[in-house]
C-alpha cells in the first residue's frame, strides 16, 4: 500500500496493552509512505516487553526504487540555491525544535531510554542541523588571480550524489541528523536505512523535513535489514555511504564499500577507559563514573564501560560509586522519576547480564551485580552491575559489551594506565580526572583515542568539530558531522582558465609551464 504525505507528520500508533493497534511502520520512498514488504519484523516497546509496531523490510527491489528517487531528485536538489536550501535547514530546525518532546517520546517508548536523555538526544541532533544551515560558508571553494599570466585557478565543491546511511538502534533520532543533515545541505541525496528495532524515528525526521520544504526523493527511508544494506552496498548509483554500528559489520561495510568504489566512512563499536589519577576528587569522579557508565543504561558508543584506577584510590573510588548506585532509580523511561531505562531486546539483557558471571569465573570481583535488583512485568530491565580486579584478559574487558556493567583495572601508575587505553583494540573515546595540567596535557598528547575528555565522562564534540574515533572504531578517514562531513559528502573540483585576446593565441606542444 502506498499513501501519499498527508498534510502534517507521520505519528506512530502506540498500541494499547491489550495490543489492539499495531501500526506499520512506512518506508517513505519519493514521498510516498510505503507500508508492505514480503518481509516484516516487530518493534517492541523495551519497557513492557509489548509487540507495537511491524515494520516492513525493504526486498532489495525496494531500496533500489528508494535509490532511483534518490538519483532522480539529485539533478534538481544540487542546482537548487544555497539560500533555498538554508532555508529548508532553519525550517527543520524550528520543527525539530517544537516537536522536540513528541520525538523524545517516539524514541522512549521504541529505545527506551529515560524522556530527558531521549529530549537531550534530540538537542544534540538539532547542533547538526544549525551547523549544516552554515552551508553556504562551509561551501565555499578557493580562488586564485594570476597563477600563470593572465590565467587564473579556482575550487568549487560538489556534491558526491546518492548517498547511503545506515544508523544504530542507539540513537535513532541523533545519528541520522550527524548525517542527512550535512549530506543534504551538500546538495546530495539520501537513502537512510534506520535500525530495525527503533525505526519510527527516522520517518518522523523525514517527514519533518518534508514539512520545512525538502523536495520529495532527496531523503528516503527504507526500513528493514541486511538485505536493503546490501541493496545499497551493491548499487552503482550510490556513491557513498556512511555507516554507524558495531566494528564487525564496520569493517565489513567498510570493505564492501571500497571494493565497489564507493566513499565510505564506517563507525564501529568502543570499549572507553575513564583514568582516574590520585589526585582526581573523588565524588566529581565517582558522580562522572555513574552517569557515563550507566545513562542509558551503557547503551552508548561514548559510554565508560572502563575505570582505570590509578595508585591507591581504588577502594575509595569504588565505595563512592557503590554508594551512588544504591540510589539510583531504574524503570520505565516514561516515569519521570526513573534515571535509567531498560534494555533494547531481552536477548541483549540476557547477554549483558552473562558477563557478570564470567567476569566472576575469571578471578574478577562482582562488587553490585545487576541481577540482583529485581523488577516486574516484562521489560527489558536489568539493574546496574560494577565489577572490580578485573584484567585486561577477561572478556568483561576485551568485549564491548553495551549494557550497564562497569568494570574497574587497577593501575599504579599513569604510564601503566595510559598502556591499558592505548593497547586497547577500540579508540572512540577516552578521558581523564585528574587537577594536574601538566599530566593532563601529557594524556592529551599520548592517548590513542579519537575524543578525550579532560574532567569530562562523555566528550561527544560539539556540532561544528567532528565526531569519530580511532582503531577499530573507525574504519575509513574522515569522522562525521561537522567539518570533516562537509569534506565527505562533497568532491572538489579545480577549474583553471584564462581569456586570452585571439590574436596571441597559438600552437604549443610544450607542457604548460607557468610564466
Ligand atoms: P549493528 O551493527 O547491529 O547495526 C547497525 C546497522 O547495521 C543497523 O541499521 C542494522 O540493521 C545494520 N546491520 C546489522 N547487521 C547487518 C549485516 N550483517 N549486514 C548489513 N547491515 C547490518 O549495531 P546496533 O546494535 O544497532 O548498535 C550498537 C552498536 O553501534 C554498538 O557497537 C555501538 O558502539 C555502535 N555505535 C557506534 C557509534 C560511533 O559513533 N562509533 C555510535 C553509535 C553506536
């Protein structure tokens, strides 16, 4: 079934607990929400465990209709003015703005995470937005007068064309906007394939921008899995495509990607270390230590899931993080009492809470241990564990998890922290707590990690530097967002010229010298 856009945003259904609503979730191809393909899957709601939509996954025909309305859109989005298009960013921003609270809650409900952290997700997604609306100064190429007499030399930037982005469960509403909004800005189009387990989001985004003016076929959604990844891995007509999501599938969309040709920038997974040095004070790194390791339940590639301890403040540090997750309140996000959500799946959960135990087999010491804390219904809750004397052989240590389980390394000194951080196979992040700015500046120059904090847990970067990370973290050149996204999503080309009078012109078989 297709329908056109009607008047006004796409607003799932939210389905009462007797299940008596399931809305589909479209694909939005050209315009047109599209809600059948020969395959579907569920979307659960992660706080009671209750079937709330199905979602159509695209065939592979499918995407390649979403792509063909892609390329046919380019030939008029590329040649549309910079002030049109600036105003189409200002227009999204104020709608974003105003259904802020709608969105926060499209992503609680799919996602789970808590309402305020859904709201802050979309705050930070709208930076992307005020930083793609610059566009017509990010734009700008270069010129030179008189390279060579009478011939001057000048750059312009284009757009790349068709592009493929493929987004996370973890922030369906921020990582699309780290993408569509400067690909687009850029002139290109886009078929964005969000993630199957919270995709209402991204056709709510779409729709908005629709709403603020953006032609149909610039920005597609197709819904669905593998198959509309492959779809767009393997179609001439994309030409790039940039990918958030766990390093196996990273590095595989990385690889596929460059064997077709395409530009590609593929951010994996992370495993982040929070150094904390002796002199650090405790209750600000114990406060850090909780909010980072725990908010959104360490549903985060920005999360510590790592506390390297240094000297003698272990034992201290661990009984101020102790005594904090004592009082932290775990439930539905809708509740605007609770600070931590549930879990994406059960199956997650249940794979989150093994590393508990095999942290214990392996000689670790379970200080809380998540399973503890007990909840109803049928949610995707798991409480919040903390795992002590834990070394860098353990899985607890080597694997990404992604759930609410901090571990802590004992180090004694900061050189031997600094070698846990950096023979660490992932560098997304890293941070230090300390009051020295000597060693500080030191940990800024050594570290192995693509974004550091310095007394600060989580240091996403603003929207106007670029967000990325290092080693297996990132497979490709250029991070994402701000000015390393204008430098993806265009191609630059040099144009050379002069004017010369008929009269001097003539033969010369020389290769052009400057004079
Ligand atoms: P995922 O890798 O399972 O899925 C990401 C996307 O790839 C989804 O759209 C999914 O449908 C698709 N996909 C899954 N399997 C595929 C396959 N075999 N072939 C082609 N496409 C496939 O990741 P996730 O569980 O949705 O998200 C969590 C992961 O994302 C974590 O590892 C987290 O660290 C990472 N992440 C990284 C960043 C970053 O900036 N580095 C940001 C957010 C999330």
């Amino acid at each position: 079934m297709n329908t056109e856009l009607e008047p006004g945003h796409y607003r799932p259904n939210t389905v009462s607990s007797s299940g008596v609503t399931v809305a589909v979730v479209p694909h939005l191809i050209d315009g047109k929400r599209v809600e059948t393909s020969d395959r579907t899957g569920t979307v659960f709601n992660p706080a009671t465990g209750e079937r709330q939509h199905e979602v159509p996954y695209a065939s592979r025909q499918q995407t390649d209709e979403a792509i063909a309305a892609a390329a046919a859109a380019l030939p008029g989005w590329r040649a549309t003015s910079l002030t049109k298009r600036t105003d189409v960013l200002f227009r999204l921003r104020t709608l974003l703005t105003e259904h802020r609270d709608e969105i926060a809650a499209v992503v609680t409900s799919e996602h789970g995470k808590v309402l305020a952290d859904a709201a802050g997700e979309v705050a930070r997604g709208i930076e992307n937005v005020e930083f793609a609306a610059g566009l017509t100064d990010h734009l700008k190429g270069e010129y030179s007068e008189q390279v060579s007499s009478g011939v001057d030399v000048h750059s312009v930037k284009q757009p790349v064309g068709v592009v493929g982005c493929i987004t996370p469960f973890n922030f369906p509403v921020m990582v699309p906007l780290w993408m569509i909004a400067s690909a687009i800005a850029c002139g290109n189009t886009v078929v964005l394939k969000p993630s199957e387990k919270d995709p209402s989001a991204a056709v709510l985004i779409a729709e908005l921008f629709a709403e603020a003016g953006l032609p149909a076929g610039v920005l597609n959604v197709v819904q669905g899995d593998k198959e509309a990844v492959d779809a767009i891995l393997e179609s001439p007509t994309v030409s790039a495509v940039s990918f958030v999501g766990s390093t196996p599938i990273a590095r595989s969309i990385y690889e596929r990607a460059a064997v077709a040709g395409k530009r590609v920038q593929a951010l994996g997974g992370a495993k982040n270390h929070m150094v904390v040095l002796p002199d650090a004070d405790i209750a600000s790194a114990a406060d850090a230590a909780v909010s980072a390791a725990y908010g959104s339940a360490g549903e985060r590639c920005m999360a510590v899931s790592v506390l390297v301890t240094v000297g003698d403040i272990a034992d201290d540090l661990i009984s101020a993080i102790t005594e904090r997750i004592g009082s932290l309140s775990i439930g539905p996000g809708t509740d605007s009492s609770s600070e931590m959500g549930p879990l994406i799946t059960g199956e997650h959960r249940d794979r989150v809470a093994s590393y508990v135990d095999a942290a214990r087999e392996s000689g670790a010491k379970v200080v809380v241990d998540g399973r503890e804390q007990g909840f109803d219904g049928d949610g995707y809750f798991l409480g919040v564990s903390l795992v002590d004397a834990v070394t860098t052989d353990m899985s607890v240590y080597t694997d990404e998890i992604f759930g609410p389980v901090l571990s802590v390394v004992r180090a004694e000194t900061y050189e031997e922290a600094l070698a846990i951080v950096n023979e660490n196979q992932y560098g997304n992040g890293a941070a230090l707590f300390t009051r020295d700015g000597g060693v500080a500046r030191q940990f800024e120059f050594d570290v192995e990690a693509g974004m550091v904090g310095i007394n600060v847990p989580i240091p996403v970067p603003v929207g106007s530097y670029s967000f990325g990370g290092w080693k297996d973290s990132l497979f490709g050149d250029a991070h994402i967002y701000g000015p390393e996204s204008v430098h993806f999503y265009t191609r630059s080309k040099v144009v050379t010229s002069r004017w010369p009078d008929p009269a001097t012109s003539r033969i010369d078989l020389g290769f052009p010298a400057n004079g």
